[in-house]
C-alpha cells in the first residue's frame, strides 16, 4: 500500500508515531519518504538515535507546529499520505489551559486540512480519541470538533482525489501520560491513587492503533469514523494486576474524567455500520453511494439506539491477561 508512497506523520515523535514508523519501515521497505512532523528538537534528535536518515533512508525529520499553516504546507509539498497524530491531550492540562488546546486540536486540524487540499495529497487519517464521543471535558470537545473538521472536508475538496478519514479508539497500553506507566511508578510507594472504584477504560495497544490506520488507508471512502472492537479492563482489576499488594486510595474524578467511556453514542448509531473487525461511523452526507457499504464491505446496521461503551463492553481483561500484555507491549521484565 504505502511502497512508493511519500507519508507525513504529524505528532511524529509521539507514541504512536514512533510505532508507527517502526511498523512502517518493516513493513514496506519501498516506502519513498516518511517524514516526522513535530515541534520538539530534543524529541526528534532522540528518535534519530533509533531511526536514523543513515539506516533508513526514506526518513526525514521536519520540526513544525500545525499551528503554523504555512509551514504545515511546506511540510506537505509532494507528500502522498498524512497521518495526523499531534494533539494537546492531556485532560487536566487542557482544563486549565483551554486556547492553548483549542489552538492545536481545532486550528491544527484545519491547517493539515487546508495543506492537504492545497498540495495534492490523496490520503489523510487523523487519529481521534473515545473522549469525543459525547464529550465532557474540553479536550474531548475539541477533538469532537476537530473529527467534525475532517468529516466535512470530503464536502468541499472539488475534483481533487483526497479522501479524508477518521480514526477512533481508547486508552493506548503505555503511551505517555496513560494509566498503566504512572501506576507502575506509583507502586514503588506502595499506593495507587484510584479516582473512583467503578471507573471502566477501553484498552488497545500501539499496533492494534497502526492496524487500524492502516485499515482505514486501505479502505475508507471518505468521511467515515472507524472505531474497533476492543476489550475493557475495570480500574480494580488494573490496580490490582500491577500492584496487588499496594494500598488503593480513592482520591476523586479529575476534571473533565467520565466514570465510563464511550466510542459510540445512542445519537450515532442511526449512522453506525458493523464490519466484522470494525463498527463505522459513516458520514451523514457522504459523497458516495452508502450502499457500498452493505455490498462491498458485507456491513450490517447496528440497532437502533446502540451504545459502544467501556462499562457495558461484553469484552473484558482479567488481571491475568492484563499482566500479560504489560509484559508483551510495556515492559518485559515486568512481575508483581
């Protein structure tokens, strides 16, 4: 898919970024240039210990902000693919700071946008978050608004041959700033902080979320919001699989945090399609024939009124597999 193709990852130096160049480069070893998109040096000088322009030399390193429209343009001058991945996300942070993460999850998502419409790119994939499913706290709000933004550029992209997509999922195993890395530091004190004992979280690791991308590269039409069919894992049960013998404190919600998440609202489901691996959200005005969806891709309407929720998940992690997949994607030397 991607052999011959230039690609451009904004947030490159992220965590998902960086898994996705791994990926990428194992994976289509023809790729004509991977280009990380990001505004922090240090990161990127970092990155290039591991992925140097020397061993692989399809890679480029672009420090930019997407704030900024005009060097978002010039990053995407004869580039093929965008994966957008840059994000303000951390719940708290945007609270306190909200312009700050209005600036770059909405201002940013229109300038990948208009770069992509202006520079002859086919593809664009932005990542999306479950907080943007009937959103509580501002960074939710401003990714609902941010997939809203690419949902609709399909609408006005004329004669060009771009395509712009959306990708939807939950907690990220080890991505910084989640849950299971600050409880693996806080064990050391022999506490855990839990915010609320019925506290549920979807669960999908780093190569699950490039797979997804991928998907939607090789699939989508236009428009759609892909959303897969991951397991739950309850607070509890994850405070107990790291650090059994710790003492659970119960210190509150932080502001903006919901008790469940949701990837599908009862509102999309009218819209909501089942694909085996996958439920989509299609566009409400697409620019194609939604009975293509039904043929090609075999897809079957959810029921009315359906809701994909972290609390009602018929997925659950036991602890047991929970330990497991800290070992495999985390850390491998992992024990309680």
């Amino acid at each position: 898919m991607l052999n011959g193709k230039s690609v451009l990852i904004t947030g490159g130096t992220g965590s998902f970024g960086k898994k996705f160049v791994e990926i990428i480069l194992k994976r289509y070893p023809q790729v004509k240039k991977v280009i990380i998109y990001s505004r922090d040096e240090l990161k990127q000088f970092e990155m290039s210990q591991t992925f140097s322009e020397s061993k692989y030399p399809a890679i480029r390193y672009f420090i930019g902000d997407v704030r900024d429209g005009e060097r978002m343009r010039r990053a995407c001058e004869n580039v093929d693919v965008i994966i957008h991945a840059a994000a303000l996300k951390q719940v708290p942070a945007a609270e306190y700071n909200p312009m700050e993460c209005i600036k770059t999850n909405i201002i940013g998502a229109e300038n990948v946008i208009n770069a992509a419409m202006d520079c002859g790119v086919s593809d664009v994939i932005a990542l999306s978050t479950d907080k943007a499913a009937a959103p509580i706290n501002l960074y939710g709000a401003t990714k609902l608004c941010s997939d809203k933004l690419f949902v609709a550029a399909n609408n006005f992209k004329g004669a060009r041959k771009l395509k712009f997509s959306v990708v939807r999922y939950g907690n990220v195993m080890g991505s910084r700033g989640s849950v299971i890395p600050f409880f693996m530091e806080k064990r050391k004190s022999g506490v855990l902080p839990i915010t609320h004992t019925e506290m549920t979280r979807f669960n999908i690791s780093l190569e699950q979320g490039v797979d997804l991308v991928l998907y939607a590269y090789e699939h989508a039409l236009g428009g759609e919001i892909f959303v897969p069919k991951i397991p739950s894992y309850k607070i509890l049960e994850l405070a107990d699989a790291i650090g059994p013998a710790c003492e659970k404190n119960v210190v509150g919600i932080r502001p903006g945090e919901k008790i469940h998440e949701e990837m599908i609202t009862a509102s999309d489901s009218y819209y909501t399609v089942d694909i085996g691996r996958y439920y989509v959200i299609l566009p409400q005005n697409p620019t194609w024939d939604p009975d293509r969806y039904y043929l090609e891709k075999k897809a079957k309407r959810v029921s009315d009124g359906f809701v994909y929720n972290s609390g009602t998940n018929d997925e659950w992690l036991s602890k047991e597999e929970l330990r497991e997949l800290i070992k495999n994607h985390i850390d491998p030397t992992f024990s309680v």
